[in-house]
C-alpha cells in the first residue's frame, strides 16, 4: 500500500502508487453516473478521473439519488 487518505471522512489505504480517483471508486461500484467526487475540496470533472492520489488527500463522493 502506497498510503492513506480519507474517503468521506474514513481512512482507507490507497490501492496502490500511482492510484488514480478512478482506480479507488470502481472497485466500490462508484465510476458509474450520478456520483460526483471532489480532492481536497476541489471537483473533479469525470473526464479527470484518471488524476493521481497522494498520501493525505481527502476524498469526498456523493451520489445522487431520486426519491418522491
């Protein structure tokens, strides 16, 4: 394990070095549409999944869900 980060505010070991955002949430069935992610309080586009993770980032995914 290359290091920890938070993940909604829980700590998870990174998958491995050079783990990217997308790396972490597929395993956890996250890469799919309506969930959104931010690094550090910044968005991450979708389209920037593929961006690397350090030891020490904070995670934070939300997921839309519908209701009545």
């Amino acid at each position: 394990m290359s290091g920890a980060i938070t993940l909604n505010g829980e700590p998870r070991e990174l998958p491995a070095d050079g783990a990217t955002l997308r790396a972490l949430l597929a395993p956890l069935g996250l890469d799919r549409p309506g969930v959104a992610a931010a690094v550090n309080g910044d968005p991450v586009a979708r389209a920037h999944w593929e961006r690397p993770l350090a030891a020490g980032d904070a995670v934070l995914v939300l997921e839309m869900v519908a209701g009545g």
